[in-house]
C-alpha cells in the first residue's frame, strides 16, 4: 500500500481539525448533551469512518478496504468496552456531568497520541523483526484470558486500580476534594492545588496507555498498514465522547460484551501467530523456515467479528431484559 507524505498529512490534519470543530461547536461551552445532539453527531461520525473506509477500498483496492472495516469495527467494539471504565472512572471522581464532556474530549485527544506512538513502534518492531507478530498474539490471548477472568467484577478490578493511582500522585500533588468549575489547578487558603478534574484525566490518561496495549497489537493483527492502523484508531476514537453520553445506561446492560471482546482477541491472537508460523524465522522452529500453516483471510476475520459482536449483543440485551422482568413485577 503506497501512501504519500502529502497523505499523510492531509489525514492528520482533517483529523485534526474535526477534533477543533468538536472542542469549539460542542465542548468549549460547558453542558450535558442531549439524547438528540448525542445521537445525531454519533451517526455523522460514524459516516464520516464508513465514507473514508470507501474511499480506501475505491483508492487502494478491496483487500486494504477489507483490512480498514475488520480494523475500524474492532477498535470501535473496543472502545465501547472502554467507556465502561470511563463510567466508573466519571462516578468515582463524582464529575459534574456538564463538565464530562471536556474530560472525555481530552482523554480521546491523548489516547489518539499515545495510539500514534505505539503504532510508530508497533510498524518499526514488524518492519525489523517478523518474530514480534509471535509476542503480539501471545498478549492478546493473555489478553483475553485476563479480561475474562476480570469479567465478574470489572468495577471492583477497576476501582482498585484506580485508588493505585490516586494514593501514588497524592504522594506527589497536592489536591483539593473540590471541583473549581473546570479548571485543573485552584487555589484554597492561598496554596496552588490540583482540582479532581486533574486527577480524573491522570487516571483517564494511565487507562488510555493500558487500552492501547490492547488495541494496537489487535489492530497489527488486521492489517499490517500503518496508515490503516492509525485511520481506523483515530476514526473509531472519534464520535467516543457522543456515544457515551447516547449509550447510557445501555452499557451496563451489555452483561456479555467482555466474553465477545475476550473471543475476538483471542482469535485475532491466533491468527497473529499463524501469521508468524507462516513468516517464521526463528532458528527453533522448523530450522529457521517458514511454516506451511492456513491463514486467516480478512473477509473470514470481518466476518467472525461483525458476527460474534452481534451474538454478543442480542443475548447480553435477551439476558438483561429477562433480569429486569421479575423486578419489573414487583414493583407493579
């Protein structure tokens, strides 16, 4: 896939300026968005993600414009499993919500940073050594393995980690219990102090490094494109701070999306080290040359993961309204 300088920055800043036009149209004022202003800019986003991936496929061909929607659609179910710990993160830290919505814009801001840095890493690991596809996958099935494991309790898992956190930059800042509007540092008793706001965005920023551990490796299992990985990082990224406001309650409705998210890193961890069987160059296996085994085409990857996030939808929404009935009935 060839993609010129000029693209590259042609990218980087459309990307960049539809983050501007979100700060100023939606975030610079303090509010707590409608269900219409949420959904409406939700699906313009989204559509915005579904035209570039087309524009892929009429540019590049249909095996690149395969590679941008199986990695977009990942990275997208990723990050709704993201806002769930930007839910616990949003309640612990109790943030007022019409200033949630900074809070979010900015942790996306820095999770597209820190995506970009990994996957800088992530091209140059690939491009000199083809054994680090046997590391990638071997992560993502601990991955997947540990976000099962964590599945029974994610808010208990999460908030330890949070409190972590906490105690260790206390030892460093001094804070204040009191929110001042939206600003980062206030004055109490003629003393410079850290507000919450900066301790939820310290913590937003520590989850963002953890979550882009998960999805980069994930996402170099799709596509081996850099332009591709990044696109579809920054796309599903965008539109994150609409969703959560839109999705609501609906997330603690999605009982099973950790077993979906868990399935789909543990296939895409399997088809990474078949991948590396198939490049082997590992003197310890087979001598050092390549191993004849099945990879796993990108229409079978999209497939199996379009398929298994419908699966885990339609039962986890089933299986909460079952939940809810019998409640439902005692209090009618």
């Amino acid at each position: 896939m060839d993609v010129s300088t000029t693209v590259w920055i042609v990218t980087c800043v459309v990307i960049l300026g539809l983050f501007v036009f979100d700060f100023f149209a939606h975030v610079r004022v303090p509010h707590a968005p409608s269900l219409k202003e949420s959904g409406t800019w939700s699906a313009i986003y989204i559509a915005i993600a579904v035209l570039f991936g087309l524009f892929v496929w009429w540019q590049w061909g249909g095996t690149f414009g395969g590679e941008y929607f199986a990695g977009y659609v990942t990275e997208k179910a990723l990050s709704v499993d993201n806002l769930f710990v930007f839910v616990i993160i949003m309640a612990k830290f109790a943030v007022p919500k019409e200033y949630q919505q900074k809070v979010l814009l900015l942790g996306i801001v820095m999770a597209l940073v820190l995506r970009g840095l990994f996957i800088a890493v992530g091209a140059a690991a690939i491009n000199t050594y083809s054994w680090v596809f046997y590391l990638f996958g071997a992560f993502l099935v601990y991955t997947a393995v540990k976000l099962i494991r964590e599945s029974d309790e994610p808010v208990q898992h999460e908030e330890e980690r949070e409190s972590r956190l906490e105690r260790f930059v206390k030892r460093y800042l001094r804070t204040s219990d009191e929110y001042d509007k939206d600003k980062l540092f206030t004055r109490r008793n003629g003393k410079r102090m850290a507000t919450p706001m900066l301790m939820v965005l310290i913590v937003i920023g520590f989850t963002d490094i953890l979550f882009a551990l998960d999805s980069i490796p994930a996402i170099y299992g799709l596509t081996q494109e850099p332009y591709l990985v990044f696109t579809a990082n920054a796309f599903a990224l965008m539109g994150l701070r609409q969703l959560y406001f839109l999705l609501g309650g609906l997330l603690d409705r999605l009982v099973y999306l950790s077993y979906g998210l868990s399935f789909i890193l543990a296939f895409i961890g399997v088809k990474l080290v078949l991948h590396a069987l198939h490049e082997n160059t590992l003197p310890f296996i087979n001598g050092g040359e390549h191993v004849a085994v099945p990879e796993i085409s990108t229409p079978v990857s999209l497939s199996v993961i379009v398929l298994t996030l419908v699966i885990t939808t339609v039962a986890s929404l089933l299986r909460s309204r079952g939940a809810s009935t019998p409640e439902d009935e005692k209090q009618t």
